[in-house]
C-alpha cells in the first residue's frame, strides 16, 4: 500500500501513515472505530483538568503501550478531538444568560480603561507592620465631649434637649423682682400721718371739712386697693421667675403688672391728699391755739418708687417683646380684646350729670379733685390703654402676658366697686366727671367682663396652640 499523500510505503496492516499521519482505510469506518478505540481506554479531560500552571500541555490521555498507532498519528487525532470538544464548549457557553444583571464596568467614563497605567506609586505601597497586627477593641465607648473638641462640643449642644434651658437673671427678672419688692412694701407701710393738738372744741369744723388724725394705709384710701396691689405684686414676681426659666410670657407679665403698679400707684398717690387737704382747711378755718403735723411716712415714698420701677420694667420686656419669634395666636380675637380695653380705659373719662370733658384735663376743675388726683387717674388709665394694646395687637404670647397683668388688675377694680365689695371700693379712674366716688358705670362695667373674658379666651387658645407645637 502507498501513502496517497506522500508516497510512502506503509505497512499492510497500517492504518495511518508514519510519516504523514494520512488515513490509509476507508475515513467513516476508520475515524469511528478509532474514537470508540481511545476513548474506551483514556475519556476525553475535561477543562477543568488543564494544569494550574496554564502551560497549555495536557496530560497524557491513553496508553501508547495498549494500543498498536503510532504515536505521532495518535497524538494528531487527540488534538483535533479536544478542538472539536472546545469549540462546542464554547458555542453552548455564548448562546446561555449572562452571569451578570448589569454590564461590568472595567473604568470611569472619564478615564476610559488603560493597561498602560499604573496607579502604583513608585515607591510601592508601605505597610505598618505594627499597626496591621494591632488588636482593634470592640467594647469602644462614645466619645466624651470636651473643650478641646469644636466638633463633638457643636453637637453635643445640637442634641441638647430645649426643655433643659438653663436659669438665668435678666434685666427684665431683676428689676421686677425689685418692683415687687418695693410695691409690698407700699402696700404694708404707713402712708400718712396726721397728729393735731385741737381739742374736742374744734369737733364740729373738723366734721364740716372732713379733718381727722391718725396712720393712714392703703386699704385706708380704698378697701379694694391692697387686694389688686398684691395681685399686681404676684404678677412682678411670677413674671419674674418666668423670664429666669426662659418662658416667652414671663416679661411680658412683669411688663404688664409693672403698669398696673403704675397706675395704682398714681392714684394711690393723688388718694393721699384728700386727707392732707381736710387738714389744711381744717387749719384755714379754726382758730385757737393748735397745731396740726402731718407725716408722709415711708409707704408714701414707696408709692413712688414702685411707681418708677413698674414703668421702667415695662420698657424693658419691650425688648423681649420686639424679639419674641413665637407662632402667632388668633388675631381676631386679639382685635376683639384691644377693643374692649379701648372701651375700659375712655369708660370712667365720659362725663355724667352736668359735667363736660375738659374735667378730664385741666387743673383745678370743678370737680373738686385735687391736681395729683387728676394726674393719677390719667395715669392709670393711660397704663391700661397702653398696656392693652401693645399686648393684644402684638398677637404673640409675650404680648397676651402684657395685656393680661395690665387689664386684669384694672378689671377687678372695677367689678369690686360695681359689686360693692368693702366699705368704699376705688374703681379704675377714681370716678367719672361729675359722678360719686365708689360708683361705677354701665359701660365701665361692660367693658370689664368683656376683657376677662377675651383674655380667658385667648389664653386658653394659646395653650392649645403651645400643646399642638
């Protein structure tokens, strides 16, 4: 037999050519039997078989001793098996899913991928041995904030609760503590003292011009003058202590209780020469020898000195009430309440009888009252005024204090004059121009229970308001 491909003689019962390696039998039968042959003595290996070090060599797959081919040609026909065996491989690999949801990105966008660049530093990266076999705990506790740390300190204050706002004294707390403190003891003190020498001859003109001796208090010009005096002087110090915790209402309240100290005190002050003025006609009219003394004592002088201090400690919750940032509360009854307070402090300026307005204002009217009564009660009623209004139209909690410890006093005043309470009840005013002292009118009465119950109103509104923040 010839080798058709290279002319070689092979022997007769060669299958192959040792030289070429060219099939001498028929190439159907041959290559089938020689498959069947290899792989019942040495199964094809699969990939995963290929050695580690991906030198490509494959181990041996048969027994050259078992089997009478020819190496070479035995060698060739392994090959192109395994050739056939990775291409169906790799056909079944490219037609199954990606192992990936998302395309894998091998570099940024802007930077597209490089084998060329080396991000290595040249110098190579530096390991700490110390600090890679260091122990890290895992019991760390937080961090304690100190000075030293901006940071930590920043956000210890952050996390701080407002509740926990810490006490402190201001301007607007100290000087009502001050007012309060001044306003008992004008309430407690003698105010007056009047001693004469007359004797019981001189009874009957003492009785005409309405002279008598003796220590005169507050409750002695008016018997409801010391219960709104105190309630005024509570007010200072609630007010006070409420502005040392940081509460938005406490200068408010010291700024309105400061004008109604004002405002009694005014007319506390004028009530004072009704008596001094009986002395002095008494002396006028009697003629002997006699000697009359009379004796501001040191509630007098107190009266004023509250007076100063309220008025000082309104403008100063001024300030807090110019700063107050809280919600706003219901403007319109807000509007409401300026209203009635407008309607509280005109109501005891309209005349009656056959009085006119001008008693309001000028000296020595015909009223009879003595000039520090006029100024007084002008006083008082422009305190209620100015009180109500900056507090009610400010619409802020702060305000609603103001208005509250300015109005309230007032409003009392006048409901214990209207319902008669003591012996002789002093409403807001003193009196109306040409009415009788201890008396009241429909109008004043009015306007009173229309701010208590404004103010019930808006302060029950604002603390719905403050629950639902």
């Amino acid at each position: 037999m010839t080798c058709p491909s290279c002319g070689e003689s092979p022997p007769a019962d060669a299958k192959f050519c040792n030289s070429c390696g060219t099939l001498l039998a028929d190439p159907s039968n041959a290559s089938t039997e020689l498959i069947d042959a290899i792989t019942s003595e040495s199964p094809l290996v699969e990939m995963s078989d290929v050695n580690s070090d991906q030198t490509g060599e494959l181990p041996e797959v048969m027994n050259s001793e078992s089997d009478h081919l020819d190496e070479l040609a035995l060698t060739r026909l392994h090959d192109s098996i395994q050739t056939e065996e990775l291409k169906h491989t790799i056909q079944i690999a490219l037609t199954e899913e990606p192992a990936f949801e998302s395309q894998i990105i091998w570099a940024d966008e802007e930077r597209p991928f490089d084998d060329t660049i080396d991000d290595m530093p040249a110098g190579g990266i530096t390991i700490d041995s110390a600090a890679a076999t260091q122990v890290i705990p895992t019991d760390l506790e937080p961090p304690t904030p100190s000075s030293g740390s901006p940071t930590i300190a920043a956000a210890a204050i952050i996390d701080e609760p407002l509740a926990s706002v810490r006490p402190q004294l201001t301007v607007t707390s100290f000087i009502g503590l001050i007012g309060a403190i001044l306003s008992l003891i004008a309430l407690t003190a003698d105010i007056l003292k009047i001693t004469s020498t007359a004797g019981a001859e001189f009874a009957d003109v003492a009785a005409a011009v309405g002279f008598r001796t003796g220590t005169w208090h507050v409750d002695n010009l008016g018997s409801n003058l010391i219960a709104i005096g105190l309630l005024s002087t509570i007010g200072l110090t609630v007010g006070s202590v409420g502005t040392i915790l940081g509460r938005s209402w406490g200068p408010g309240l010291v700024g309105g209780s400061g004008l109604s100290v004002l405002g009694l005190s005014a007319i506390t002050i004028g009530l004072v020469e009704f008596p001094v003025r009986a002395a002095q006609n008494f002396a006028s009219s009697a003629s002997g020898g006699f000697t009359i003394d009379i004796t501001r004592d040191l509630g007098y002088w107190a009266l004023f000195a509250a007076a100063g201090v309220g008025l000082i400690a309104f403008f100063a919750s001024m300030n807090d009430l110019l700063i107050d940032r809280h919600a706003s509360l219901n403007p319109y009854i807000h509007a409401i309440g300026a209203l009635t307070v407008m309607i509280a402090a005109i109501a005891p300026l309209v005349p009656i009888a056959n009085s006119s307005w001008s008693a309001n204002w000028l000296l020595n009217s015909n009223e009879g009252w003595p000039n520090e009564v006029m100024i007084g009660r002008l006083i008082q009623l422009g305190a209620l005024a100015v009180g109500g209004l900056l507090g009610f139209l400010s619409v802020r909690p702060t305000g609603l204090a103001l208005a509250c410890g300015a109005v309230l006093p007032a409003a009392l005043l006048t409901m214990s004059t209207w319902l008669g309470l003591g012996t002789l009840s002093i409403a807001p005013g003193y009196r109306n121009p040409g009415g009788v002292a201890g008396s009241t009118t429909n109008l004043s009465v009015g306007a009173a229970i229309g701010s208590i119950l404004v103010l019930a109103v808006a302060m029950a509104m604002a603390w719905d308001s403050q629950q639902r923040q």
